[in-house]
C-alpha cells in the first residue's frame, strides 16, 4: 500500500510538470501570435496609407462611381434607376475587398456596410469605403484621386435631370428622384420678364473675379411676388435646369426652424444648386416659429453667409414684407409675375396645339379670353388657370377657340360666394366688393415702394417715409 502510494506521489509531480509545459508552450505561442500582430499592425501603418469615405460624405457617389469603372472583379450588386417606364441598371462592386489601379499603382479597395443604421431617406444601410495605397507613393495621391473621381462624376452627369434637395434638420436630401429639366421656353412669361432674368443671371455667373477683387459678397437674390398660379416657382425650377443646377428647397414656414438650423443650412448648401425659398410671407405668420425674422436676414448676408449662391424668394404678398428683408444685397432683383395679358395667353394656346403657322387663331383665343375674364370676373387669368382651361381641350384647338370666353366661368366660379361680376381692371385687381376685402391687386413695386414696404412699424416711421417722398 505505501509502496502504491509513493508510487502516484512520483506520478503527480510529472503530470504538473508536463502540464506547465503545454501551458508554457501555449502562452509563448500566444505571446509569439500576438506580437506577430503588433509587428505587421506596426508594418501596415509604415508601409501603407488609407482614406476612408463614408456614405454621408459628398464624396461618397464620386469614389463608389470611380471604383465601379476601375475595379478588377467579378462581384458585383445592382443598382436600378427606375426613370419614367424605363428602368437603368448599374452594376457596381459588391461589399467587399477590391483590387484597383490607379496610375500604374495598385490599390486595396475595401467597401463596408453598417447594418445597424441606415439612411432615413431611403433605408438603404449606411455604408464606407476604404482605400489603402503603398505610402512610399502617397504624396498627393488621393488628393489627385478625389479630383478624378469628382471629374469623371461630373462627365458622366445627365444633364437633361434636376434634383429637388429639401432640408432635414441641417442636412440637405434628395427628394424624390431626379426629374427632367424644364425647358425655360416652356414658362410663358410676361414680354422682357424671362429675358431680364436669363441676362442678370448670366452676367453675375460670369462675375466672380470682379465681385472678389472689388470685396463685393458674390451672392445674387431674386424676389418674384405676384398672384398665386403666375408661374413664380415653375421659373424658379426652369431658371435652375437652363444654368445646369439642381433646387434646394427650404421652407421658412417650418415651426422646427431655428436661426441655427436656418445658418447651417444655407452655410452647406448641395454645390451647384439655386435656393428656393417659397411664401416668405408666410415665415412669421403662425407665431409658432422660432425663427426670427434677425435670424434669417443675418442667414441671407451676414458675416457667416456663403459665397456664390443664387438665391430666389416668391410670395403671393410682397407688401408684407419687412423692408430689411428685399433691400439690396439680400434681394437685387424685385420681379412681378403677373396674371396672363392676352400676348401670354396666345403663346400658351400656340404651345399647347403647336399652332405656330396660325398667329391669328392664337391671338384671338388670347384676346378673347382675357377681356372675358376682366369683364365678366373683375381680373384677368392666371397661366394656371389659362393651363387647366386647355388640358381640359387639349386634343381640340377648334373647341377651345370656340370656348374662349369661358374661361371667365372658371375664374368666377373660384370667386369667394361664386358671384361674379364687376368692373375691368388693367392691374388685374378683383373689383367684386367681397373679394376686396380678401385679396389685394398686384403690380410691380417701384424701389421707393420697396423701400417704404414696412412689416412692423417703428415709432416715427410716417415722418422718415415723408421725408423720402
């Protein structure tokens, strides 16, 4: 029995021996590993160069676009642009790892998705990408990258779209998808209106070199006021599509708008996009807003205003607005889009039924309807409504020349008590008793008016506005 027992004392200390070994053993293994890590970790940082994109950057299309047409690989995930009754497919490099050359240089492409957040605009997961590129090489290597993917992204716009951005927040999106550019031609305006408007614009985008030398802020606003269905937003949009920029939509009228909000905003506009800012009447209406009408006159030209913005403001009542607002520097332009004269009327008819050989037609229908409309309805037509009266005829131009008159019927009928009535009125003013009372004639404002324009009255401002005249 002792003899046993000795024997299993002897046991024990090789048993704890050979384990010590394998423990041993492993954690030299383990210490081995891990600086084997460390060291190609150390070596990766010297030895390469990375630059990450992610998908909230502005970047982020123009590198994905560029590695789509410089990756060497056989996975790929679709893209579908579904446009009208067509749908465009493009294949583009799946998640992954990625093998790309750029100017003889060979490069590691690694495309990452975050499935834990995800874009609230489309669902889509917020995704990244990462270059990695041998150091020695690095110079201004991504720089000239960026610059290339920004260039082939621009050659490869379809310049026949318009994007519609509105703002979330502080974050401009993309609303909706693209949709064709309206043609300038197409806003039937006014003789001299659209051609004033096209010749500024131009002038003061071929003028940033004289505004900087001079010290002038490169901005440029537009105040179009005029009644409702005059065309001021659809000339905003065409004016956008004919200089090749995208519309930035904000809406003053927002009860989450702050001045911050409204500062950040117009301080990271979408590049090449013109700022539509619709009703700007309306913006202290509700009284809910906690923007401030300081706010937003220091968001359109204070210190921390952007350069080289274009910028145009509609409302359906210019004479409510605070004069600060439209003094020049923040609107250089003040435009009437006026109910339809007859000259504006025959154009759409002629537009409508291609009826370009047949002026006598056109200025007939255009004559006879706008003096219908001022006789029987006490103003003349709005382009909507002159529009809506054709859609309704659009395949009959003998129908419609026969019914021109009754355009007037539509106008009375939208009257407030339905009543019609009336004397004429060459401004367009409504002379029907009821509806004075609710809509006021619109005309273009002399820069006196606009100066004397006053939203909140300040003690003794009836002597200074004497003093002017």
């Amino acid at each position: 029995m002792l003899e046993s027992i000795l024997s299993q004392n002897d046991v024990f200390p090789a048993v704890f021996a050979g384990g010590a070994g394998v423990a041993a053993v492993g954690l030299g293994l383990g210490i081995a590993r891990s600086s084997s890590r460390l060291v190609v970790t150390a070596l990766r940082r010297r030895l390469t160069t990375t630059l990450e994109v992610t998908s909230k950057d502005a970047a982020y299309p123009w590198v994905l676009n560029w590695v789509q047409r410089q990756a060497l690989t056989r996975h790929l995930s679709v893209v579908t642009r579904v446009e009208e009754e067509a749908a465009r497919f493009e294949l583009v490099p799946a998640p992954g790892r990625h093998l790309v050359r750029f100017r003889g240089t060979p490069m590691l492409v690694d495309r990452a998705r975050e499935y834990g957040t995800v874009n609230a605009t489309s669902g889509t997961p917020w995704e990244r990408v990462t270059l990695v590129a041998p150091s020695f090489l690095e110079g201004n290597l991504f720089q000239e990258l960026l610059a290339e993917a920004r260039a082939t992204a621009e050659a490869s716009r379809d310049g026949s779209h318009t994007t519609l951005y509105t703002c979330w927040g502080t974050e401009w999106r993309p609303f909706g998808r693209p949709r064709p550019k309206r043609p300038i031609d197409s806003v039937v305006l006014a003789a001299g209106l659209k051609e004033r408007l096209l010749d500024d614009v131009s002038e003061w985008r071929a003028s940033a070199r004289w505004y900087a030398t001079r010290g002038v802020p490169y901005r440029r606003g537009y105040l179009l006021h005029g009644p409702p269905g005059g065309g001021k937003t659809s000339l905003a949009v065409a004016l956008a599509g004919h200089f090749d920029l995208d519309v930035a939509l904000l809406s003053l009228s927002d009860d989450a708008l702050t001045d911050d909000r409204l500062a950040i905003a117009l301080s990271h506009v979408p590049p090449r996009s013109l700022v539509l800012l619709e009703d700007v009447d309306r913006a202290f209406v509700s009284g809910a807003s906690a923007l401030t009408l300081g706010g937003l006159l220091n968001a359109l030209d204070g210190a921390a205003a952007t350069e080289g913005r274009l910028m145009v403001l509609t409302t359906n009542f210019a004479d409510r607005l605070d004069p600060a607002l439209v003094r020049p520097g923040r609107v250089d332009l003040v435009e009437l889009v006026d109910y339809a004269d007859p000259d504006q009327a025959s154009k759409l008819f002629r537009a409508f039924y291609d009826a370009a050989d047949d002026d006598a037609a056109a200025a007939d229908f255009g004559n006879r309807a706008v003096d219908a409309a001022i006789h029987r309805a006490g103003r003349r037509p709005s382009m909507a409504e002159l529009q809506a009266f054709l859609i309704a005829r659009k395949h009959h131009p003998d129908q419609a020349l026969r019914d021109a008159t009754l355009v007037a019927d539509v106008l009375i009928s939208r009257q407030f008590g339905g009543g019609g009535g009336g004397g004429s009125s060459e401004d367009g003013a409504i002379s029907s008793p009821r509806e004075k009372r609710h809509r006021r004639p619109f005309r273009k404002l002399s820069p006196l008016e606009v100066d004397k324009m006053v939203f909140n009255p300040q003690p003794g401002w009836e002597e200074r506005v004497g003093k002017i005249e």
